[in-house]
C-alpha cells in the first residue's frame, strides 16, 4: 500500500462532488456500536467518484467496501481501507404510477422507503418498516422478514461491478438466496439504485401490517441497547436462537458484549464492548452449538475484509 498522506490526497485531488473524511470513528458507522477507525470514508455524491476511488484503491492495493447503516457489519478496530458511504445523491426515490413500480436510491432507508409507498397504497416491501438499514444493504443481504424478502418484489437494479462499468440487470439475472445475492458474494460490486414491482392495496390494510411488525419486534427482540441483529444465520432446518438457547447461552458475556436476554440470536453491547469481544463471543458460540449438537453456525453479520 502507498504511504497514506498522498494516497488520500490523489484521492480527494480528483473527487468531483464527494468528500473524504480521514480516519472516520466507525463506532459511528455501524448499529452495534463498534470499532476504532479506518483510512478514510468517503461520503459519495456521484458515480464518477465512486468509480475513480475505486480505480485508485485497486491500483494502490487498498481495500475498499460500501457501506449502508451498518446494521449487519462487524467493524474491527483499524480497517486500512476506504469505506464508501453513499450520499444524498443517491437517496432519491421516484414511484411510477402506471406500471405500479418504485425505484429507490440505493443509500435511502429501508423503513423510508416502506412509508413512502404504504402512503401511497402500494404493497410489497412493509417488512422492510422494522429493517434499520438502505436499500443497497437490503438488496446485498437479501434482507428478510415476516415470510418475505427483498429479492421477492425486484425488478432491477443499477449497480457499478468490479471493473467501474455501471450495469443495470434485472430480477432474472441476478441469483439470490437466503441472506445472499451476487453482491453480498463479491463484495465489490456497489449497488445503486433498484427498482421494485408492487402492487395496490388500501393504504390503513398496509398500515396495519407494519404495525403488527412493528409490535412483534418491540415484543420479541432487544430495544435499548445497540446490536446489528440476527448474528447468525439459520442452519438448514433449524433456527440458530433455538441452539443457542438451547446450549444454554442466553445472558453469556465476554467482556462489554452480551447474547441477548430477549433473543438469542441477537448480542447486545452493553456499554464499551470491543470488536475483540464480539468475535469471542461468535467463536464460543459456533464451538458450543458444534459441541452440543454437531451443527456448524454460519454469521450473518458481515465482517470488513
Ligand atoms: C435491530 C435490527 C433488526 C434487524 N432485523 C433484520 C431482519 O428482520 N431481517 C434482515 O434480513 N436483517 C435484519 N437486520 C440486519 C440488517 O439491518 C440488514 O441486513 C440490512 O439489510 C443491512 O443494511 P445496511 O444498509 O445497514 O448494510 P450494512 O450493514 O452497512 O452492510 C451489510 C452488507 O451490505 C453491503 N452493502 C451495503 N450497501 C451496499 C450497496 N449499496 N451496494 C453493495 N453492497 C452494499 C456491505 O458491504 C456489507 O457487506 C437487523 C438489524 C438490526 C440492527
């Protein structure tokens, strides 16, 4: 990797409307809370410049990754890479009477975009009302809930790969799994803008589904203290919150971070936790299930490589 003072500065010299922001705290950066600091962040305003960071972090050997809210990130406490936030720019959203489709900037949030079609009467993405990340980490994640997931109503979307081409692709073309798309496999591709198929349904009917998810999560996972969700994904026929309960783990600390009192599957920072601590308790979690009952757990929270 190049010295870091006049790699970051060819960076920012070329940046048309994005700006660079040196050593970020990434604790601010993510929904658990944790972290020290990366290289730098940009907070990206067009594609160009997105693209041109992009080039330069490949020619310099530096890593680079998008981020949304940071609702399933494991950030580590030094990254020496570039993190791409997008900006306004791309929390644009236009709905299309007509063919009852919506496209969304790929950096709007997930319940935003959830309101701004149940006030509109369309249905299809209120599961999406008690998911507190972007469309793009939705569209990454494959995000899911309430029996639906995101890749169900897409129709397209617009995204740069690996090269800097911007690409448009639809539904069809792109494969997604549980938790898993083309871009959550990758990792280099950046996700911009998507457009989804709805259909029409009374505005209160809609209403009332998002306030049933909304009071089952109030219900059923934790509140108040700062997680990024489920830890871990569910085995082929079974459910990670039961092993984990089952095992006995419910409560288990090491050090600041905490298995949920509420939902097993979720951990809790109580307050100063490291990333050190959630990574020991995520490998003391995957050895007891393998101990107890031979079934290997795969993380659902992605970590900075
Ligand atoms: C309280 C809570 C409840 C949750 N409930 C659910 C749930 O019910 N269902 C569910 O599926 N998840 C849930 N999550 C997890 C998380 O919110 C989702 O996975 C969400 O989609 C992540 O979006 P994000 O914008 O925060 O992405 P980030 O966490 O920032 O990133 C996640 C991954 O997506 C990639 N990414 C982000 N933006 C882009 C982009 N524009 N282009 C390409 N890649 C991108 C990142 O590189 C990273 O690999 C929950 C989290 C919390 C904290």
């Amino acid at each position: 990797m190049k010295s870091d003072p006049l790699f970051l500065e060819h960076l920012r010299l070329d940046l048309k409307q994005s700006t660079l922001s040196v050593r970020p705290p990434l604790s601010r950066l993510n929904t658990w809370k944790l972290g020290g600091t990366a290289l730098a962040l940009l907070n990206a305003e067009c594609e160009a410049d997105i693209c041109s960071t992009i080039g330069k972090c490949h020619l310099n050997g530096v890593p680079w990754r998008v981020i949304g809210k940071g609702s399933n990130l494991l950030m580590p406490e030094f990254w020496p890479g570039i993190l791409i936030r997008l900006g306004k720019k791309f929390r644009k959203f236009e709905i299309v009477d007509q063919d009852f489709s919506a496209t969304f900037g790929a950096g709007i949030a997930d319940a935003t975009a959830a309101l701004k079609l149940s006030h509109k009467g369309w249905s299809g993405l209120e599961f999406l009302i008690g998911i507190p990340g972007t469309i793009g980490g939705a569209i990454c994640m494959n995000a899911g809930a309430h029996g639906s997931q995101t890749c169900d109503f897409l129709h397209s979307v617009d995204w740069i790969d690996e090269q800097g081409n911007w690409r448009r692709s639809n539904r069809e073309e792109l494969y997604f799994a549980y938790r898993s798309s083309p871009f959550s496999t990758s990792k280099k591709r950046v996700v911009l803008m998507a457009k989804f198929s709805l259909c029409s349904r009374s505005p209160e009917e809609i209403r009332k589904k998002m306030a049933k998810f909304h009071t089952f999560r109030i219900e059923k996972q934790p509140q108040k203290l700062p997680n990024c969700g489920s830890v871990f994904r569910n085995p082929p026929n079974g459910i990670a919150a039961e092993l984990i309960e089952a095992s006995g783990l419910k409560g288990k600390t090491f050090g600041c971070m905490q298995i949920s009192k509420v939902h097993s599957n979720f951990m809790v920072n109580l307050g100063g936790a490291t990333s050190d601590d959630a990574l020991r308790l995520i490998e003391f979690v995957k050895d007891k299930i393998w101990i107890d009952h031979k079934i290997e757990l795969n993380t659902e929270v992605h970590t900075l490589t």
